[in-house]
C-alpha cells in the first residue's frame, strides 16, 4: 500500500489551506438489512463455522365425546443444525520513517492514514460477503438466500417495465404489496414492525426525488403531493410498520439479467401473540429464541492491528478479523426485486 507523496512547488508569498479534498466512498446501508445494525461480535478466535440450532414441532390431538386412551397422539420435535463458515479477511500496510516525513509535507498523518485505508478495505469487503457470500454457490449471501423470494418488476397497467417509465402509483402500491407478503409470511400483520428497502441510489433515488404519485379520476394517497418513497412511507406508517431505505451502488446490475436489484427485508420478527391466556402460537414461547431474520457474525468489532517492525527500520501493520458471510435465517422474510432502470 503506497504513499504517493511527490514534492510540490508553491508560489512565495501563497496560502495553502489546511484541509483536503479526500476522496469518498458510498458509506453503504447494506448493513441495515440484519437486526442490529451490525454483525454479532460472538466468533472466538479460529472457528472455522458458525452454528444456528434448529427446533420444529408439529401438534396433533384427538377429539371426542368419549376417551381414547389407546390412540392418543404426541407431539413431534424435529431438530437439525445448519451452519455457515467463517473467513479471515486481513490488509497490511508498511512504511518507513522516509514515508512518514514525506507524508508530512503534505500534511497527512501516514499511520492514521494507513490504519483508516486498511479498515476500509476490511470493511467493503464484509459489505461484499453480506450481499454476495464469499462462496455463492454455497448459498451465501443475501441475495443468495435459498429459499428467499425473488420476483422481477412486473409491467405496469400501460406495459412500461422500467423504473423510469412506470406509473409512480402503481410502484408504490407494487412494493406496499411486497411488503405486506412479507408481514404475512411471517406471521407479522397487526404488529408493529421494521423493514428495510436496500437498493442502488439511481434507482431508489428515482422513487425519493422524481416518481411523485399522479393525479387520478379518483384520490391516491400521496396523489399530487408525495414521491413513491413518501406514499411508501405514509401507508406503512398507518399500518404500524417503520419502513427504511438503505443505498448501495454494487446492487446496479445484481439483479436478473443484469437488472437493478432491490432487497426488501424485515430484519427482525416478533413472537406472534394476540391473546395471552388462548395462544395458537403458544410453542414460541420456548426459550432461546432469535428474533433477527439475518445475521453476520465475527469474532471482534474493529479489525485487530498488529504492528511488526521489520528490517531498515520499516513497521508492518497487519489488519485482520474473521467474519461469516451475510446468513439469512428466516427466508421468509427477505423479498429480492430485479428492476430494469431504463431502456
């Protein structure tokens, strides 16, 4: 990792401000998709997987008049265990006294530098291994999830399929209905509850600035007044469903055929429970239970730094943590849209 720091020619008398013009990155809100917000610092150092156990019961009961002792049913408990592997991703960097001072006619502080470029580069990785796994094939990732619901944007009542073209209504409607199957797939209607739209801001940004619902012959809510995001937003409101929207650019072209991708998640379910004595559900009540629908896990919260002086008086920095990739638990509760942007 080098400092490309060249001597420079200024002009006497001249000012030089003090700041820089760094470079940006898309501070990416894939992470929002698991319950936290974050990975699980759980991973002791060397686990090679990570294990999630797995309780399934199915109920049955006689009914009648008169007593059946000889042929009453049981209750049948099926347990397994799935799994996920863990991977070390680690970035290094090594200077000298010469980079430093060199780094320091420009102003910069190299270690630190160095230090934030490498926990960059471990950090868009993670981003990758959340969305795409590190092994696809193995299902992991988000948008490998086995299981998971994955629907191509459907044309509109005039037949336009593009994100540019389609009726701003209808999309909004469109992806309330998505996210109402998802609160049915898991039990989750009549419950406050937390979703969250991830896609790339070209696509998402469309639906927050331009798409603002048309006037119609009848009333639309959000009709001449609210974008696709704000008529969203709005009804999920009135149902008592927080609905976030999350940007990341590496979603452009993830999708079917080349398409936009679109995740729809709801990080975490509660236990469904309407009355308290009665409960239909009352199994869930069995302890511990997860309520996130996705997780990563990884064996520290910062990369660990392990400084190492080499010869000629250079340091060696080395940066490393262990993580799982994305590992969506709860299938049911991830929908994944591929959108066309434009012809």
């Amino acid at each position: 990792m080098p400092a490309i720091t060249p001597a420079y020619q200024i002009v006497n008398p001249s000012y030089i401000m003090p700041e820089m013009i760094l470079s940006y990155q898309q501070a990416s809100g894939a992470f929002s998709v698991m319950a936290s917000g974050n990975p699980l610092v759980r991973l002791a150092d060397g686990d090679q997987y990570a294990c999630m156990k797995r309780l399934d019961i199915r109920t049955q009961v006689t009914s009648s008049q008169s007593g059946n002792a000889n042929q009453l049913p049981s209750v049948a408990l099926e347990t397994r265990m799935v799994s996920t592997p863990t991977y070390m991703f680690r970035a290094r960097a090594i200077y000298d006294h010469h980079d430093m001072a060199a780094a320091g006619n420009w102003g910069i502080a190299l270690p630190e530098a160095q230090r934030l470029g490498t926990r960059q580069a471990i950090f868009q990785q993670m981003r990758n291994a959340l969305l795409y796994g590190m092994n696809p094939a193995g299902g992991e990732g988000v948008l490998n999830t086995n299981g998971a619901t994955t629907i191509s944007l459907p044309a509109d009542s005039r037949g336009n399929t593009t994100v540019l073209t389609y009726d701003h209504g209808e999309m909004a409607v469109f992806l309330l209905a998505q996210i109402q199957a998802i609160r049915t797939r898991t039990m989750q209607m009549g419950r406050a509850s937390r979703m969250v739209i991830l896609g790339p801001q070209r696509t998402l940004g469309t639906m927050e600035m331009q798409q603002i619902v048309q006037l119609t012959s009848y009333q639309r809510p959000g009709g001449g007044t609210s974008t696709v995001k704000g008529t969203v937003n709005g009804v999920g409101d009135d149902a008592d469903c927080e609905i976030e929207w999350g940007y990341d650019d590496t979603l452009i072209g993830a999708g079917a055929n080349g398409t936009d991708a679109i995740v729809i998640a709801m990080p975490e379910v509660e236990r469904p429970e309407v009355n308290a004595k009665i409960n239909t559900n009352e199994f869930a009540r069995l302890s511990p239970s997860l309520e996130a629908t996705s997780l990563m896990l990884c064996d520290m919260a910062a990369p660990r730094e392990i400084p190492t002086p080499i010869a000629g008086g250079a340091i060696d920095v080395l940066s490393e943590l262990r993580s799982t990739s994305g590992w969506v638990l709860r299938p049911e509760a991830l929908t994944i849209i591929s959108m066309k942007y434009s012809d």
